[in-house]
C-alpha cells in the first residue's frame, strides 16, 4: 500500500516535469521548425499581396530562415567545443610529467653531442679508450669532457696555442717619463688626430703609477675614450673596450661564467686579455665605457678588494670550483692570477641616465677631470713605441726616489688633515696620503710641480667628498679653507682645489 502511494506520486511529480518543464522547452523549440501557422498565414494574406508586399514577405522568409540556421549552426558548434573539452582536459600532473620526459630528451641530446665530440678528438689521437653505451650522467660527461674532450675554456685555450713560440718584441727600455708623454701627445696629434693637453697626458701617465683603476669623467666629447684607445695603439698594444651595460650586477659581466649544462666557460673579452696579458710583459689598457650606467661597486666590487692586497701574490680570482687536467696552462686548480701588466680605465658621465659612483670606488681610483676640448696644434710625425711594464713601473720607482714629496709640503699636508677634521669632521686617510707619495713624483716626474700634483690629489681626492655634505651648513666655513690653503701653499697655488670649493659654494 505505502509502495504503491510512492510509485504514484513520483510518476505524477516526473510526468508533470517532462509535460509543464522538458517536454514543452523540447517541443516547444521542435515547434519553431515545423509549424503549420507559417502556411495558414501565407493562405490568408497572399490573395492581397501586390509586388511590394511579395518582396517583404520573401525578405521576410529568408530572415527567419537566416536565424534557424544560425541557431542550428550555433548549437553545432557548441556541441563539438564541449566534445573537444572534454577529450583535451589535461590534468597538471600530465603536464609536469610532460615537462620532466622534455628534459630528459635534452640530457639525452647533449650527452651524444658530446659522445660524437670525444670521437671526433679520438680520431686525432687524443683519445683512445672504448666507448661507452647506455645513458649518460652529468657527473661522467664532466669527467669526459675534462680528462679526453676539449678544453672548457676555449679562448683561452687558443691563447696558449698562439704563445707557444712567442718571441717577445724589442722594447725601448730607454725612454724616459717626459719623452713618453712627448711623443706620446705628439703621436696623438700627428696620427690620430687627437689633441691633449700636456697636463692631462702627466695626470694620466702618472696616475698609472698610484692604482690600477683610473677615471677619467666629464663632459661628453672631451675624448675620455679616446685618450686610452689611443694610447693602446701608441704602444703597440690596442686597448680592449668594454662597454658596460645596465644589467651589469656582478663578475661574471667581466670574466663570465661556467655553463653548468654544457660544462664550458662562457669567457668574456676582458678576461681573453687579461690571460693574454700573463703571456708577455706589454702595457695592457681595459677600457670601461660609461662604468657608472651600472653600478661599479657591484660588478668591479671584487676586483677592487683583490687589486688593494699589498702583495701581487694575492691578486687572485677563483675562476672555477676545482682543476681539471686540460685547463689552460695559466689557470692552476681553478684559480686565475690577475696579470700585473693590466689596468683598468673607467669612463664616467654624470648625468640622469647614469649612477653616482660610491667613495669606495673613487678612494681606490686616480679620479681624471677631462671638462674640455684639446686646441689643435702641430707636431712631428711619431712612430709607435714598445714599452714594457717594467721599464714603465722602473721609472716610476726612479721618480720617487728622485722626485719625492718634500718633508715641508707633507708637514703641510698634516696641518691642513686637521683643519679638515675640525671643522668638516673628514680625514684624508692613510690610503690617500700612500697614494699622494707615490703620485706627485712621478707627475713632476713627467714634467710637471710638486705643488701642481699635490693641488690634484687634493681637489679630486679630499674636497670631492664635500659633496656628501649638506654644505648649507657649513657654507661659513668654505671661505675659512679658502684662506688657509692661501696661507699654507701661497695665494697663488693651489688654484684647482680653491676653484672647486667655491664652486660647490655656488650650489648653496
């Protein structure tokens, strides 16, 4: 009795559902194709129907039609997209499993690029041993690759190649300091058509002799590039230009990078020459173009940590974790000594398009202000010279025994250290007081004055850190450093370093 009673109910409740809900929806569209009322309407009216009339009613038709068949393609298409969904619906599972199949085709791939490398080098006779089958692993192609392929480090591989019978050039080792920056200015001039003032080529002469590291800003068109370019062609050695990128962030934008997939050394060109450089004793020029549209403490930081070690021994980059046995002949267990014959030239702009360059960087560099143009003048046609870096380094070492800081400018040079501390809280430092020594002989050594090289250090070592200050404050005290360099040095001296004070006093 009860069964009964349910079964009735639900065949009433599915019944009026497929009559008043599905039924009428399906009969309902089913309708809209075949309904007797599109001809009792055409039997009605057509018997008034004129030739205007039949054409609307024809337009008429051909819509209604227009839209049965959009309606018909349209549920087509629906139909056919909800088929494709169904049969491409790819879990994520299938696609990380897809990605790891892709990866192990590349391993595949690599391993056989390198099976037939090892068999190309065994058909020489470099190699000789079976070959092996089956898969591949990372830690054995590195072993092959080391011991039996070729060499990870390829340029500089070559380079070991190329120097295997060198014969060094004859250099003129009796060229002195003030004839290299006569004939090196009139070389300049006569062959390239570059003019300088004699004072910048002493500023860049005898810079090289205080750090490996110069900067030379200013203006742009001044021929901040230049000078070094031709200076490389001067001495038979044509400086490497490096032009620095923004994206420049750490080391591997000077020396490169180990591939850990194709265990090959991505070598940049600085660090081709600078292993070239370990092969011969020539004067080696690297230029840095526009340093600070990236951030040099960044990039050259490592560098300017290795290069301030007091002894040359230390001047050491670790290249690559550990030794393999046909790395180049230079490179000891991985490890790579900076050539002593090398420096490293940095140009710099300050604009809004580059980075203010940071204390650290300008307290290790020699710091060159190139704010015009060379005149024009003439002078003889010279011929490059060859010059070793020892004979350069050995004259700079006779200017300072020669040319040494007079006892009475460095007593001086004490009294003015504190005048600093006292009333703009700065010191000068033991690095810059060393580098003072070492750079005012060999400027006069070059040709210029003791007091004219001490002037230099002075405005573009110790003054330019005013710049740090907020000299709104201390504008006041500008003028009382004026007077004292004048009581110090004489009115007439010192004339850079008064011109840059009262400069950034201007500012305020």
């Amino acid at each position: 009795m009860n069964i009964n009673l349910v079964f009735e109910f639900l065949k009433a409740f599915l019944g009026a559902f497929y009559d008043k809900g599905i039924g009428s929806i399906f009969w309902g569209f089913l309708h809209i194709f075949y309904n007797e009322g599109y001809s009792d309407a055409f039997k009605n009216y057509t018997q008034y129907f004129g030739a205007g009339e039949w054409a609307v009613a024809i337009i008429f038709i051909i819509l209604i039609v227009a839209v049965i068949v959009a309606i018909i393609v349209l549920l087509i298409l629906g139909l056919r997209k909800l088929a494709r969904l169904g049969k491409a619906k790819v879990l994520p599972q299938d696609l990380v499993e897809e990605c790891a199949n892709l990866k192990r085709q590349i391993i595949k791939m690599s391993a056989e690029k390198d099976r037939i490398l090892s068999m190309r080098v065994s058909d020489i006779g470099n190699y000789e041993g079976e070959e092996e089958e089956g898969e591949y692993y990372e830690e054995e192609e590195s072993q092959d690759i080391g011991q039996y392929g070729e060499s990870r480090f390829y340029k500089l591989t070559e380079i070991d190649r190329i120097y295997e019978d060198y014969v060094p050039p004859v250099y003129d080792d009796e060229i002195t300091l003030p004839e290299l920056c006569d004939r090196f200015r009139n070389f300049a001039c006569s062959r390239m058509k570059l003019f300088y003032a004699p004072r910048i080529i002493r500023l860049f002469i005898a810079s090289l002799s205080t750090s490996r590291l110069l900067i030379l800003q200013g203006i742009s068109g001044t021929g901040k590039t230049s000078l070094p370019h031709a200076m490389g062609i001067f001495l038979n050695n044509p400086a490497t230009i490096a032009s620095v990128q923004p994206s420049w962030r750490d080391r591997t934008e000077l020396f490169g990078y180990f591939n850990e997939f194709t265990k090959r050394f991505n070598e940049t060109e600085v660090l081709k020459k600078m292993y070239e450089a370990t092969w011969n004793d020539q004067v080696y020029l690297t230029v840095l173009d526009e340093m600070n549209i990236a951030r040099v403490e960044y990039y050259f930081a490592e560098m300017l940590s290795i290069l301030e070690m007091p002894s040359r021994d230390e001047w050491i980059v670790d290249l690559v974790p550990s030794g393999w046995p046909n790395d180049p002949k230079h490179i000891e267990k991985g490890r790579f000594r900076l050539p002593q014959n090398m420096w490293f030239i940095g140009t710099a702009n300050n604009d809004d398009s580059t980075f203010a360059i940071s204390d650290k960087v300008y307290d290790r560099a020699m710091p060159i202000n190139i704010n015009s143009k060379g005149v024009p003048f003439e002078a003889p046609y010279t011929e490059n010279v060859f010059i070793s870096y020892k004979h350069l380094e050995d004259e700079f070492r006779k200017a300072e025994e020669l040319y040494p800081v007079s006892q009475e400018n460095l007593d001086k040079i004490n009294q003015l250290d504190d005048y600093v501390i006292e009333h703009f809280r700065l010191a000068f430092g033991n690095r810059i007081v060393k580098q003072l020594k070492e750079f005012v002989p060999s400027y006069v050594g070059c040709g210029g004055t003791e007091l004219d090289g001490l002037d230099y250090v002075l405005c573009n070592k110790i003054f330019r850190k005013f710049e740090s200050l907020n000299l709104s404050y201390i504008r006041d005290e500008i003028d009382g450093l004026v007077m004292y360099l004048s009581e110090l040095f004489g009115e007439e001296n010192m004339q850079e370093s008064k011109e840059y004070i009262n400069r950034l006093k201007k500012l305020f």
